[in-house]
C-alpha cells in the first residue's frame, strides 16, 4: 500500500472521528471505520485517533489489538476470513482452505503482492448449517467447496465486487434475498413454534403494554416464568425488577445479538426474519424498566444484516412504535441504536459486551456490581438476547399462561435451537421446553448421532445413554446449539478444536482462564501424538476443575466443559490413545539424538 | 444499625467495617490471604485469582468480593491452597521467570508465594514463550519475560501517578503490558520514584544501576514469609 500523506490522512481520521461526534465512548466505531477505510489501523492511525479523541495512544491501541477484525498490519482489499469452527471442519474445512490457498497463490495470514486478496481463519461466525463458511469483504459465504473457493477467488482477481459474486452464486432462502440484505445466506428455518413464529400484529403487545403500568408489565414476564434464554437462564422478570428499582439518572436496554459461541445462529435467523418482535420486545423492556434508550449488541459477522435493520428501525419510526410518545403512550419516549462489534466471543458475556459498547476492550468486569446496577456508564443496565427480548413481547400480548402452556411447568415456553453437524436436516427449530434429544435427533434426521454438543463448546457432550434427557432449566439446559457428532468422526478432534477456540478467545484478564486453557490444550496435543498416559488424563480432569473454579467469568467457567464431558461421557476415545506407562518423555528420545549417534558412530542403549 | 459487619474465616469469629472487600476485612483481623494482582490503595481488579476463597460455599476473588454479614470464609484449606499453588505455577509456566539471577529475588512477591505456597515444580510445562524487552528508557526497562500481566503497573500509573502512560494490548495468551508510545518507555513520561514503578509485584519493571544494593538475605522475604506482617498485625 501507498504511503499516505500524513496531513491528509490526518484530515480523514479527524472526519471520520467527526462522524461519531469525537466521541471516547465510540472508540470502537471509528477504529473500525478506520480499518474499513484503510484495511487496517496503523501505527500512525493509532497515533492519530488518540489525538484527536484526546486519549492515550494505548487505549486505542489496547482496542485494535483486542478484537479479531481490526489489525496493524494490512489485509486485503477484498479480506477472506474462513471459518474454523468444528462444524466447518467436519464439512470441509481443510479442501476449502487449500483451494482459497492454491488459486490465490497464498497461505492464510498472508496478503497477496498486489494487496488485493488476504487469508485468514476466523472463529464460527453463525453459519453451521451451511458450513464451510467464509466472511468475504464482510459478506458470508456459504456452503463452499473447493470448487466455489477457486471461483471465488478468479472472480475476485478479474476485478468483480463481491456482491456480484454473491448474487452470481444465488441469494439464500426468506428475508435473506430482501434488498436491503441480499445474501446467500439460509435460515433453514424448519419449524416455526408459536411463541417465536406465531403470527405477530406489529405493535400489538407494545400497545398493550403502555396501557399497563410499568409495574404490571413486569408482573406478566415473572408470571410467565420465562428465564434467559441465553443459557445461564436467570429469571427474566426478576432481572427487569431489579433494574428498574436501582438508582440511576439514565437507564439502558441492550439486546445481546454477539451470538458467538460455535453452532449457534438461532439470533441471526430472528433478526433476519423477525426482527419486529425483537425490536417489540426491547422498547417494552424500555417502557417496563423506565428507559428511553435501547442497544442492539450486533456482532461483526452480521454486520450484512445491518441496512434491513436499520429500515426496520425506520419503519417503527414512522409508525409510532419507535421515537417520542411511543404507541401513543404522552412521556415515553424510546430510541434504538445498532451497535456492531468488531470480533471478539468474550463480548456475549453482558459487563463485556456493556465494556464494548463503552469503546473499551471487551473484557468483563468484576460482580458486583451487577449490570442491572452499574451497567452502560455507570448506569443500571438490563442485557437481554434476542430471543428473550422476543418472548417477552409475546408474553406481553399473549397472556403469561399462554406462554407457559407451550413448555414445561418449571421451564415454560419454547426454546429456538439451532441444529448442525451430521443430520439430514440441519437448521432452526422452534421446539417446546422438555423435548428429548432423542426426538430432536428423530426430527432432524440423526438416528445414528454418536454424540451431541448441547449448548456449543462450552456445555456439555453426551453420549446415548443422555439421548432421553430433556432440553429445558431441569435437566439440559442449553442457549440453543446442538451439534450432532456421527459415528464417522474422530470425536477427540471436535474437542481439540473447541479448546482451540477458548485459547483463541479467552480475553486474558485472569490467569487460569489465560494460562489454564492453553496447558490443556497442550495436554490434549500430547496425548493426540501418542505420548500420553493415564497420568495426562488425570492432570486433564484435575487442571479442567482448577479452571472452572478459579476463572473470573463464564469463560473460563465453562471452557474445560468439552474435555471434562468427553472424559465422562466418551473416555474409552482417550484410554485408545495412551500408554498405560505411567510417565513416559512427551518427546521420541532416539528421534532426538538420532543425528548426534551418527556423527559419534555411537548407538542409543534404551535399555 | 451497627457499621460493623460479623463473619468467620476458617471458624475464626472475626467482625469488620462495613464497604471492606474479604481481602481487606481478613487482614483487619490478622488473617492472610494470599494475593498477587491486589495492592493497598489500587482499585482491586482480580485478575490473577490467587486470593480465590470459598465465601458461603462459593469461590469468588477476596479482593474484589465485599464482605456481607454473617458470611462464612474458607481460606487456609487444602484445596484452596492448591488452586493457589496451580495458579502461581501457571504463571512461572507461562513466562521466562529466572529467579536465581533476577535482581528481584528476595523481594518477589511471585517468588515469596510459591516460598509460602510450598511450591518445588510447575506441574505445567514450560511454554518458553518469546517476549519483549523494553529498555528505551534511560533508568526503567520493563522486561516481558518476567510480566505476570497483573496490571498494577497499570492501574498505579492511571490511579496514583494521574498518568495514562502504560496499559494492555492484545488478548488472550497474548496479552502484554507496553508503553503508550511508538518509542516504547523513552515516549512515555515516566520516572523511576513513579508508583507504577514500585508496584510492579516480580522483576519486571527494573529501575537500572539498582540491581543488589540490598544484598540477598537482607531482602523482604529473605527472613520472613509473605504475610507474616498482615499475620502479626504489622500490616
């Protein structure tokens, strides 16, 4: 790239701050504007966005060092992140990696002499049903092969922009062809429950809501019993009230839409197909906590949904449902803001994300205080997902007895799971509460599932003997992904690459959660080249329990889950792998000293 | 109402102000728990987890918890003094630490807990990890291989001294102190009677020419272990 003239980037870097009101809070925006800009955020830029936001050079560089999309050093033009996740791996990964190698004339990390093309490797960026993924100029891919990569690519060198080739390669199912959004993207939405896909009157639990008193609002969302449906699963209603009652000058709704944990894209297909009732669901939580300000957490990797749902925003405007005197209701006024993240998982857990949002690195904070106390700037903040902001206004307009009828009594309603790996019909299902994984695998066409992720990489996998366990809060409780593992894999390489990703997003803060991941990581690696022994295997569930009970958050809490469930549920795979020594060099001594017994003429006694 | 709170650590009957942290109220009462990231007069961050106790059954950070009434503690046990021990051999595992030849030995508190701790070996594999080295500055270097990333340097420098000068950058494994300059330390304003310069806990941030003038066995832990002031009301 061109070295610019420093006078004149500088101007750009002042305009582009500019256009976030030199804001400190919204670091991350102009970085990333920057980056987009630029394809990166160099030494100077950094230099330069400090001053011009009146902040230490550190901070700035503390951020475009923290998240995944932002770099020092360039990428290309047209960026290819690949998606790494387990899922991919499973459908073709390593053919398609090579294809993006071979045709670009590249390896991944490395950008193309003309600065045209880059390859990286991503983490799941919410496409497991239609894996292998890539994010391309910022617009998925999916569903590639080696084929498609080498297209990809000779479409990009002979200059064609990436939406053509999108549109070349056809747009995908639903909303997803939308103007405003035209993707080849699939929502594979394959059973529309009540709660989630009912039919939806625009506005109608809003107007319903405003004639209530807030009080009574949050009366209905606790009479409905409905827990968080992110996976921690903490009392809803509860989470309103205590927002509401803490003292502060400003409250804030935030919809957490990050989305990151590998095999779950329940969110994406929400926003993409009901994005109405989401944003239904964030300004009664705005009328029920008294806040006129709502945020949607989106993450990068559905940035492309942004235009349509920004429209939507806009339509809401128009129709009272957004803006002042919101459905009719003199007083209280209600606005929405989109805000992207720039990559980073650890921005899902709600005091990282709200850290986010503050243009901070996205690391979470100690507890208490509880966001619902000290949130977004020091206020009380409620961080609800997607789909539990989206009940909620269904609750509000159906009646809380109503919502509880469709689950369980302890776990009321329905859960939106998001189904990949070796099934027939991967996809979105919209299920009641209680539902057997046996009959999910039934209905997803998985007779023969060796095993089941339940809840991403960081819940747990089982085995048959679990198949007859319930998804709901008394039994498996799950934020919504199930990956199904066939009879075919290598199970322990799904678990090698779950604990490659929590050492991928571990935000560093503490240390058994920064230190902790990496050992066990390299521990599995030992025990894969054929050095290990029942020693290593008891080290992996000693070290997983130190992790999970000394990490500062759920991270750390839940990352050793892959090893520790497999350990349980599956240990015949490692006793496969070991030696029954117990201790044994995790190196080949004679391989080691080969070459200095040739030059002595000596021979190695192992005796 | 009373602004004194009652609890117990260890079945020791202990009471404390109201608004300390566990860390805190415990050595109000004599009582030590071990710590690495939390220093007197920083804003508590718990980040290395060393001070983890059982507060009601529970793990949390002492340094960062507040003390509730009637809480009960669990500090010296058995298995909270090897979660400590796995999180300090983490960290000698995690970065190039040279106690016998490090101008701070005597005076770590990294090394004085694995002293304290009974630590003989990691029972992590070394991951020799290459680190930086910033010795730009005319009187301070900060040297990577000996960071435990604690922050205190950090916090010090924002809190005490009122400057923005040092801070983090990268995640992950890959975490690492820096200075807010392109030029390293020598960009930055800072001197060596700085806090952020005392308050860095092991041998990273080294004040040059100063290396042994209190000779070793003359040093902080040399005769007593880390605590012991905290444990004789000294503290």
């Amino acid at each position: 790239m061109q070295d610019l003239d420093p006078k004149v980037l500088a101007g750009e870097i002042k305009a582009i701050a500019e256009t976030e009101d030199n804001k400190r809070t919204r670091l991350i925006n102009v970085v990333r504007k920057v980056q987009s800009a630029y394809g990166r955020v160099s030494e100077q830029m950094i230099d330069m966005i400090a001053q011009t936001l009146e902040i230490s050079r550190i901070e700035v560089e503390g951020v475009v060092s923290f998240y995944h999309f932002l770099s020092e050093k360039s990428t290309g033009r047209v960026p290819i992140y690949l998606n790494n996740s387990a899922v991919s791996e499973m459908m073709g990964f390593e053919e398609v990696k090579k294809a993006f190698e071979e045709s670009a004339g590249i390896a991944f990390g490395q950008v193309t002499a003309d600065g045209l093309i880059s390859l990286s490797e991503t983490s799941c960026i919410g496409m497991s049903d239609q894996e292998p993924a890539a994010l391309i100029a910022g617009k998925p891919f999916v569903n590639l092969n080696a084929a498609k990569a080498r297209k990809i690519v000779a479409g990009i060198k002979a200059g064609k922009s990436v939406q053509a080739l999108v549109d070349e390669m056809g747009l995908g199912d639903g909303n997803n062809a939308h103007p405003l959004i035209r993707s080849m993207v699939n929502n594979n939405l394959r059973k529309k429950g009540p709660v989630l896909f009912g039919a939806m009157a625009k506005g109608a639990a809003l107007r319903k809501a405003v004639a209530m008193t807030p009080q009574e609002v949050i009366e209905q969302v606790k009479a409905a019993k409905l827990r968080g449906r992110g996976g921690a699963g903490f009392p809803t209603g509860m989470k309103w009230e205590f927002c509401s009652r803490s003292k502060g000058s400003r409250r804030y709704v935030f919809c957490n839409a990050d989305e990151g944990e590998p095999g779950t894209f329940t969110d994406r297909v929400l926003l993409t197909e009901n994005p109405d009732l989401v944003f239904e669901g964030m300004t009664l939580a705005g009328y029920a906590i008294g806040s006129p300000k709502g945020i949607l957490y989106l993450r990068q990797e559905y940035q492309y949904l942004q235009p349509f749902l920004e429209d939507v925003l806009a339509q809401r405007r128009k129709e009272g449902l957004l803006g002042k005197d919101v459905a009719g209701k003199a007083g209280f006024d209600f606005e929405i803001r989109i805000q992207i993240g720039a990559g980073a998982y650890i921005c899902g857990e709600e005091s990282a994300l709200i850290n986010s949002t503050e243009g901070k690195r996205g690391e979470p904070r100690d507890r208490p205080p509880f966001p619902v106390q000290e949130g977004y700037k020091g206020q009380p903040t409620l961080v609800n997902n997607v789909e539990t902001l989206a009940a909620c206004a269904r609750i509000v307009e159906m009646g809380p007895q109503w919502f509880i009828d469709q689950g369980t009594n302890v776990s009321s309603g329905t859960k939106l799971l998001s189904i990949s790996g070796d099934c027939k019909r991967p996809g979105v299902y919209e299920l009641p509460m209680g539902i057997t994984i046996r009959m999910i695998l039934s209905i997803v066409g998985a007779d023969d599932a060796l095993a089941v992720q339940v809840g991403g990489p960081s819940g747990s996998c089982i085995g048959d003997k679990d198949f007859d366990r319930k998804i709901c809060f008394d039994d498996m409780p799950t934020g919504g992904a199930l990956m199904i593992i066939g009879p075919q894999r290598d199970l322990l390489k799904v678990v090698h690459n779950f604990m490659r990703f929590f050492v991928e997003e571990s935000c560093g803060w503490c240390v058994p959660c920064r230190v902790g991941n990496q050992m066990l990581e390299s521990k599995l690696r030992k025990i894969f080249e054929g050095h290990g022994t029942r020693k290593d295997l008891d080290d992996l569930a000693d070290w997983g329990r130190i992790i999970k009970s000394a990490s500062r958050c759920g991270l750390g809490q839940t990352s050793p889950n892959p090893i520790l469930t497999t350990l349980t549920n599956f240990r015949s795979r490692y006793e496969e792998l070991i030696k029954e020594d117990e201790y044994l060099t995790g190196f080949d001594l004679e391989a080691a000293v080969a070459d200095a017994c040739d030059a002595t003429g000596r021979t190695l006694n192992l005796a | 109402m009373s602004d004194k709170l009652g609890f117990t650590i260890d079945g020791k009957e202990c009471e404390a102000d109201k608004g300390r942290s566990i860390l805190e109220a415990a050595a109000d009462n004599g009582v030590y728990i071990p710590h690495l990231c939390f220093m007197k007069k920083l804003r508590p961050v718990g980040s290395c987890r060393v001070c983890t106790i059982k507060a009601n059954g529970r793990n949390a950070a002492a340094c960062t918890t507040p003390l509730a009434d009637g809480m009960v503690i669990e500090n010296n046990t058995d298995e909270l003094n090897d979660l400590r021990r796995a999180i300090i051999e983490m960290l000698f595992a995690e970065g190039n630490h040279f106690c016998p030849s490090c101008e701070r030995s005597g005076s770590c508190e990294l090394q004085a807990l694995a002293y304290r701790l009974n630590i003989m070996a990691p029972r992590f594999p070394y991951m020799f990890p290459l680190r930086k080295l910033d010795a730009t500055h005319k009187s301070i270097f900060i040297d990577g291989n000996r960071c435990i990333q604690c922050g205190r340097c950090v916090r010090a420098a924002s809190e005490l001294d009122g400057k923005e000068i040092l801070g983090f950058i990268g995640r992950g494994g890959k975490v690492r102190v820096k200075a807010s300059s392109t030029r390293g330390l020598a960009g930055v304003d800072i001197s060596p009677n700085d806090e952020c310069v005392k308050a860095c806990p092991v041998g990273s941030i080294i004040v040059k020419e100063t290396a042994y003038r209190v000779p070793i066995g003359q040093r902080q832990y040399d005769a007593t272990p880390i605590g012991a002031d905290v444990e004789s009301g000294k503290a």
